[in-house]
C-alpha cells in the first residue's frame, strides 16, 4: 500500500509539472479546428443531402472525391482546406447550400460536453474549493 501512494504521488508531480505552466492559444486551436472541421463534418453533409433528396451512394462519392483533392491541397501543397468552398461551388450541393454554415458549427460536434463540465464544476469542483473560500479570494479563475 505505500508504493501504491508514492507511485500516486509521483504520478501527480509528474501532472502537476505539465499542466502547471500549460498555456493554451486559442486562437491557434480555433484555426486548427476550422481546417480540420471541414472532414469532420463530411457525414452531417452526407445526412443533410439524403435529407434533401439525394441517394446516400451519390453523394458519399461526391464528398470522397471533392475530400481527397482537399486533403492533397493541404498535404501535398501545404495550403489552406478548401473543401467547404469545393462543396459551395458545387451544383450538386446546391439543396444543402444555405445550411452548409449551421452543418459547420463546431458546437455540434461537443455533444453534452459543455453541460457536463459546467455540472461537474458545480456538483463536484465547487462544494471542495468552498471551505477554502477566503484563501482563494484573489486567485486567478479557472475557465473552462
């Protein structure tokens, strides 16, 4: 039992060193989302169009092809993801046009994951920093 809590111990500094002077750039993560964003939401394209009318066959065809030449812009090239933009000029995606925008929200691809934080944060996080209200007053805040 008490390798068991030294192992838990260095584990923890080992954590603690990490994230302790972890910096997170959003901007750098919003744009990383955005060019990747585009492959994610092939599927939600795909529903959207059967939804509209078109056969499931067709338009996985579609999005495959206009996908890989994406993926050769990006890789081969090491330009920007274009594939929204293949999609918008497009004729065949014509019925999904006006949607494309809310197919790409990046809120629909989380699930409940918001709410599930902002629960545990109020369930779990709060009631164990409460005790120690006046010794965190002035700390910095944590987001989430």
């Amino acid at each position: 039992l008490p390798e068991a809590f030294l192992a838990l111990d260095g584990a923890l500094d080992l954590m603690h060193n990490v994230a302790g002077g972890l910096i997170v750039h959003e901007a750098t993560v919003r744009k990383n989302l955005m060019a990747e964003l585009p492959f994610m939401a092939t599927e939600n394209i795909i529903m959207a169009m059967v939804e509209a009318g078109g056969n499931r066959q067709d338009v996985h065809e579609r999005i495959r092809v206009l996908s890989h030449q994406a993926a050769a812009r990006v890789k081969d090239e090491g330009r920007d993801n274009d594939l929204i933009e293949r999609i918008r000029a497009d004729a065949f995606f014509a019925p999904i046009h006006p949607r494309l925008d809310a197919l790409l929200d990046p809120a629909t691809f989380t699930g409940r994951a918001a709410q599930q934080v902002d629960r545990f944060l109020a369930d779990e996080v709060q009631p164990l920093l409460a005790p120690y209200a006046d010794r965190l007053a002035g700390a910095s805040e944590l987001k989430v």
